[in-house]
C-alpha cells in the first residue's frame, strides 16, 4: 500500500478571518518516474473531476506505480462556494469578473520573470534529457516563487491570480498535468494540441479539440507552453530536443451533477493515459470500444440564440446533425399582435453544416445572442 499524505495551504484570508484552504494529496511510489499533476474543480459547478481523483487515489494507494502523483480535488474553494439560490455560479470570480481559467501566467514571458530562455539553453546545450528536464523545472519553480514575492509585495492580489500562480507552482515540477473540468451540459471531450494528439488518444476519450500551440491564460496552455519555447530554443540552436511534457483540459461531462459510475469510466481512461506514459504498467481491463472523432479549434463552432425566448435543444451532447435539421425551438410571445401573427411564436433554428453536438446551455432560458450549442465540424 502506498502512503497518501495531506499538504494544506493557506488560500485566502476571509473578512472574518476565517480562512479558505487548498487541500493537496500526494502519493510517492518510492520509484523513479514522472511526477503528475491532477487537479479539479477550477470552476465551481464542473464537480466530477472529484469523483475522478477519488478513484485514481484509490487506485495509486492500492496499486504500484513510477513517480509520484499530485491531486488537488476542490482546487478552487471559493468558486465551488459561490452559490445563488441553488445554483452554483463559479466560472467567473465575483470580484474581478474574470474566469478562473483564463488567469494563468505566461511563465517565461511575464516581465517579472526575469528569465533568459536562450542563455538557459546555451548553458544546457550538451546535458541528457533528464538534467535538461530537471534544471528547467527548477527554473519554472523558481519563477513562480519569484512571481509570488513580486506580487506580494504590495499584498496578496488574492482575487487576480495569486490562486492561480499557486496551483501553477504546485505543478512546476510536474511531466504531465491534467486539469479537471466540465462543460455545461456536455459529453466528454479534450482539448490537445497537435503535438500532443497521439499521445491522447490513449485516453480513450469520445471526441478531441486539436488548439494550437499557444497561450490563452489557461492552465494546460501555461503549463505546456514553457516546454513548447524550450523545444523551440534548442531547435534554434542547433539541437532537437524531444519535449515529452503533456498537459491537458479533459472535460468530464455535465456541471452540476456527478456520477460515480462515470467516475469509474473516466479514471480507467486516464489509467489506460497513464498506462502509456509508464506512470503503472497494470493494463486497464473494460474500457468501451469508443469511436474517436477529432476536430481544429477553427472547426469548434458555437450557435446562439437569434432572439430572445425559452430554448428546446433538440439534439443532445455526443449526437451527430447534418446541415439543415432543426438543432432547436424557441417560443417568443413578442411577435405575435394577433390570429396572423399566431405562428411567428415559435421559430427553429437550422444547422448551417453537419456536425456532432459537444455542449449546450443549461438554460432553456435565453436572451437573444447567448449561447446555444458548441459543434464540432470538419470531423475528422
Ligand atoms: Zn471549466
């Protein structure tokens, strides 16, 4: 059985004093390997990544494996808190009105890095992969711990980024890390990019987003990025360096809801992940034929509302459409003056070209222009 240990930080300081605290589980094999990061819950209401970590520690105590594994269920406490009514707002900070998702920092662009990626590269030039790795995940350590002094020097900007600089120092001295959301009501998909694709498509997983490589502010992007700019130095210099850091948005379904039995599912899939990287060697037994669709960010569409009104989704998560059927209804009172304009009530909203849907709101209640359905097109 291997030892699980609890490391408890100190997150945020409440009004009252009270604070708000980041709960991390580690578990040490003992062996060399990979280190992984997993953390959950960055918006509040994308609850199963929970149920997942759950089940992996349970596998990672009970299992050997290489490496050491990192999890951080309930990763963002103020955001699964943030409750209206019974409904669990979390993807925007109530303060700063930015999503928590998008607060990331471009480690080795920031201007307080103070960090020089071609001298690192020039002083790295004739080491093995190993120490190569090793030195830059301390650089990366290193810029974070630099990062969170330099902001705190005029206190704790708690509401804009501190979290987030925290969970990326946790994962700094991580090989791969997986970051655990949702989408609104959705079916199960990842973002990777190209570079990284036939390496995810270990994870079983129905439908894939191919982004490029670069940075939006979110965690996958801040964490592959520095190692995408290290494979680039080295080329520039004259050596190719294989980069094997994988980082990847897995969304796990619906918000607001959870399920023990997917939760199962969903851990086999990234054992089956993990299995490939050398994280264990047990093979995972029971995972379902899956047909794997893929798609560019380019070709990830979304629809919204053409007016205001109460919104039928006539297609749900997962299933395919072909261009011209109807995706939903909406009924609207508005036009309607009289007999004549009786039918001007209800009105559908047609597919513009084939494809599968991978969310929808989770309102039928929408004003005219918010969003409707995300599709994946162009499928390949
Ligand atoms: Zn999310």
């Amino acid at each position: 059985m291997n030892k699980l240990e609890r490391i408890d930080f100190p997150l945020k300081q409440q009004p009252n004093g009270d604070y708000l605290w980041l709960n991390l589980f580690r578990i040490n094999s003992g062996n060399s390997g990979p280190h992984v990061h997993i953390q959950a819950n960055v918006h509040g209401a994308e609850l199963q990544g929970n149920l997942v970590i759950h089940e992996l520690m349970d596998f990672f105590i009970n299992n050997p494996f290489k490496g050491s594994i990192t999890f951080i269920p309930f990763a963002n406490p103020s955001a699964v808190n943030q409750k209206s009514g019974m409904y669990t707002q979390g993807r925007y900070n109530p303060v700063s009105g930015k999503n928590w998702n998008r607060n990331y920092f471009e480690l080795l662009k920031n201007k307080d890095s103070e960090f020089n990626l071609k001298d690192f590269v020039t002083q790295n030039i004739s080491h093995n992969e190993a120490q190569i790795s090793e030195n830059f995940k301390s650089v990366l350590f290193n810029i974070c711990d630099n990062l969170e002094k330099k902001t705190a020097e005029r206190g704790l900007q708690n509401e804009d980024g501190h979290f987030n600089l925290l969970l990326q120092k946790v994962a700094s001295t991580a090989d791969i890390v997986l970051d655990l959301h949702t989408g609104p009501v959705a079916t199960r998909y990842i973002y990777t990019t190209d570079h990284q694709l036939k390496s995810a498509l270990n994870f079983q997983f129905p439908h894939y987003l191919i982004i490029p490589p670069e940075f939006d502010g979110a965690m996958d992007e801040a964490s592959f990025m520095p190692w995408v700019s290290l494979s680039e130095e080295f080329k520039n210099q004259g050596r190719e360096l294989k980069n094997n850091f994988e980082s990847y948005t897995i969304e796990l379904g619906s918000e607001e809801r959870i399920s023990f039995k997917e939760a199962n599912l969903d851990s086999k899939r990234i054992l089956n992940y993990l299995l490939s990287k050398n994280v264990h060697d047990l093979k995972i037994e029971e995972l379902p034929k899956t047909s794997i669709k893929t798609c560019l960010l380019k070709d990830y569409k979304s629809y919204y509302a053409p007016r205001g009104g109460l919104y039928e989704f006539c297609f749900a998560p997962g299933e395919a459409f072909k261009k011209g059927d109807v995706l939903a209804k909406s009924l609207n009172f508005k036009p309607v003056k009289g007999n004549e304009s009786f039918s001007k009530a209800v009105e559908e909203v047609y597919a513009v070209e084939d494809g599968i849907v991978i969310n929808h709101s989770t309102s039928a209640s929408l004003a005219g222009g918010h969003p409707l359905y995300q599709v994946m097109e162009n499928i390949q």
